[in-house]
C-alpha cells in the first residue's frame, strides 16, 4: 500500500496532444490529439452511412437496411417526442450529433483519447445548442419577443435570464465533458493501481467491468443526455405569448 | 541531424494542451467537423432512407387503395352473377313449368285420341259383329228351312201344298225366333 501511494505520484492526467502545429498568417493554427481523432471518428462514421444508405429497396429484405431504416426512424422519433413536428429539420443535427458523440467516446476503447475528453470539443457543440437555442427564439419571437424574454416575468429579473440562457448550454457542456473525462480518468487510475499489483496481472479482467460503465454505458448516455437536452432547449426556446 | 528531428518530434509530442482548457482552434475544427458529420448524415442516411420510407408509405397507400378498389370491383361482379343465376334459375324453372305444362297437355291429347280411337274401333266391331250375327242366322234360317221342309215330307210322306208348306215354314221359322 505503501509502495503504492509511493509510486501514485507518477501517475499523472494530462490533456490533448498537440499534434499538429503550424502557421497560417500569422495566426498559429495547432490541431490537437481531439480533432486527429475526429477525424478517424469521421472516416468511419461516412463509411458506415455511406454503407448503411446505399441501395435502399422500398420492399426492405436486407439487415442492412433495416439498420438503417432503425437508425433514421429512432432518430426522427427523438426528435418528433421531445421537440415535435415542426421541429423535424433538426433531425440531420441530432442524429449526427448522437452518433459523433457516441463514436468518440467509444474511441476511448481502442486506446486513443476520447474527443468528447476534450471541453473545446463539447464547448463547440455547446455553442451550437447556444446559437439554436437564441435562434429559435428571435425566429418565433421577433426582435420584440427576443428581447421581451429576457424581462420576463419581471424586468429585474434581466440578470438571471441572461446567466441562465448561458448556464444551459454551459452544464450540459460541462456535464457531458466531465462525465467521460473522469471516465477515462477513472479508467487510467485502476490500470494503473492494478498494474502495482501483482505484477499487472490483476489488470486482466477487473477494468473490463468498469470500462462497461465508464466506457460503453456512460458514452452512450451522455451523448443521449447531450442530444435530449440539445432538443429541449431549443424547443423551449420557442415564444409562446406574442 | 536525425536526432535532432527526433528530438524535436519527441518535444513537439511532449507538448499537451492542459486538462481543462478551451482552445479556439480545437472549437472551430469541432464545429467544421460536426459540420461535416451533419451533411454526411444527411445525404448518405437520413435522405435516402426518408426517401425509400415516404415511398414505401405511398406504395402502402396505392396498394391498399387498389386493393379497395379490386375489393369492390369483385363484390360488383359477385352480385352480378348472383343476378345472372337467380335469373337462369328463374328461367329453368319457367323452362321446366313450361315443359310439363305440355306434355301434360299432349299426355291428354293422346288420351283423348286413344279414347276416340277405341271407341270407334269398338263401334265397328260391335257393327260387324251385328252383321256376322245376321248372316249367320239368315244361314242358319236357310238350312233349318231345307232340314224342316225335308224332315216334314218325310215325316208325312205326302205331297204338301206349297201352301201347307209355307204355313208350316213360318210357325216352324216362328219357334225358332222365339227361342234363338
């Protein structure tokens, strides 16, 4: 035990690599570990839409398209539950989203560093559910209902509406973010206090049921979590009076 | 010089962005990333299937609607031929009334023609027999005479009158009508 808080100090968490780092008029563009896998993340994801959406029969006889046919219908279900009809043009986003976020946390598994572990990642998909969610309502409100909103009920209450149209996107970032970083956090923390062990051998096995939670159970949630509330902010967002 | 690069390769990998942190440039390739996945999904999954789903429901929709109106065209032929048989059952039955209104008509026809016939042939059976009887008797009349005329010159064995022998001739003639 000794020996293993001893030895605890060399474990250490750091954040994505910089990868790739270069000039580009004058503004130093880096590209980090995050968007590297990304970009693998992206490569699968149009293989398998590129597989899954080719040669669609209309009398359906192939798994294939039944995957496909699953995956598209859960999605628009989704989005028709929680938003409702009219809001069915931001099924593209939602699936897309569902599936990005899904595949990179599941990245965690292969051993490359989980995008989703990244909160420049999340925050971008958080200043998307921002901008949608300001949007919808300057769209359904007008100038007059946007700005009506903010001194609703009651004008004083302008600072609070302002943290609090903020502080959405901004929990849910952090949410999802700091969900499957402890994960991997977690994750790394066991191999390495079980690789102290026994010689790492009691590393064989054990992490496997953790990772069943923190790796494949939480990637799946928090991308659910992420896309539900993605959706009830901008349908909520919506001008009921006016 | 190759470990130079090697080093600097191992520094430039040494170099990490800090746990928490937000990096302009990781956000803006996010949202170009995200960007793409979006399009991505749409073209290559979400239009077509929604494609392939809205023409299934309007081949759904065509198909039940054929099949309504198949439905219906079949049940009009139905009645139809339920009409056609009642009338040819309508018909046989007049056919078959029709029928045996005749030959029950012809049945007594016959009779009656078989009735005439054998009274007739009856009539004229009855009319030679009259006649058979009446030459027979005028036969008979004729030898009974002879018999008579030679039994009674034997019998008187004397010459007879013609007179004296008609007179005996008819009452003999007489006696026999009254017993024949």
């Amino acid at each position: 035990m000794t020996d293993l808080l001893k030895t605890a100090a060399e474990f250490t968490v750091e954040g994505p690599l910089e990868s790739i780092s270069f000039n580009l008029g004058g503004w130093r563009v880096v590209i980090s570990e995050s968007i590297v896998v990304q970009w693998i993340v992206m490569l699968i994801l149009a293989v398998v839409f590129f597989i899954l959406g080719r040669n669609l029969k209309v009398k359906a006889t192939s798994r294939r398209q039944m995957a496909a046919e699953y995956l598209v219908t859960f999605f628009r279900g989704m989005v028709k539950d929680t938003m409702g009809v009219k809001y069915n043009k931001y099924t593209a986003y939602i699936g897309a989203l569902f599936c990005f976020s899904i595949l990179s946390s599941l990245m965690g598994l292969l051993g490359l560093r989980a995008p989703t572990s990244d909160l420049s990642v999340i925050a971008a998909w958080g200043i998307v559910t921002f901008v949608l969610t300001q949007r919808n309502k300057f769209k359904t409100g007008g100038v007059k209902g946007f700005f009506k909103g903010f001194i609703e009920p009651l004008p004083f209450m302008l600072p609070f509406n302002i943290i609090g149209e903020i502080a959405n996107p901004v929990s849910q970032t952090l949410r999802h973010f700091a969900n499957i970083l402890a994960g991997s956090v977690i994750g790394g923390l066991v191999y390495f206090a079980l690789g102290q062990i026994a010689n790492g051998l009691a590393s064989i096995g054990i992490p496997a049921i953790l990772s069943l939670y923190f790796d494949l159970f939480s990637s799946f949630i928090q991308a659910y979590i992420f896309c539900t509330l993605t959706m009830a902010y901008v349908s909520m967002a919506e001008c009921s009076d006016d | 010089m190759v470990e130079d690069l090697l080093r600097a390769a191992a520094e430039t990998e040494q170099a990490h962005f800090s746990l928490v942190s937000i990096d302009v440039n990781t956000i803006v390739f996010t949202l170009i990333n995200t960007l793409i996945i979006v399009l991505i999904y749409f073209f290559f999954l979400h239009k077509p299937v929604c494609k392939i789903l809205d023409k299934r429901a309007e081949t759904v929709n065509k198909d039940m609607d054929e099949a309504e109106k198949a439905k219906n065209e079949a049940n009009a032929v139905k009645a139809e031929y339920e009409q056609r048989l009642a009338e040819s059952k309508e018909e046989a039955n007049r056919i078959v009334a029709d029928a045996t209104r005749k030959a029950q008509q012809r049945e007594e026809e016959i009779i009656a023609e078989a009735n005439s016939e054998a009274t007739k042939l009856k009539q004229r059976a009855e009319e030679s027999i009259e006649r058979e009887k009446k030459r027979a008797i005028n036969e008979i009349k004729g030898e009974i005479s002879e018999m008579v005329v030679m039994a009674a010159g034997k019998v008187a064995e004397k010459e007879i009158t013609a007179q004296d022998n008609e007179k005996i001739i008819d009452s003999v003639l007489a006696q026999i009508g009254e017993e024949s």
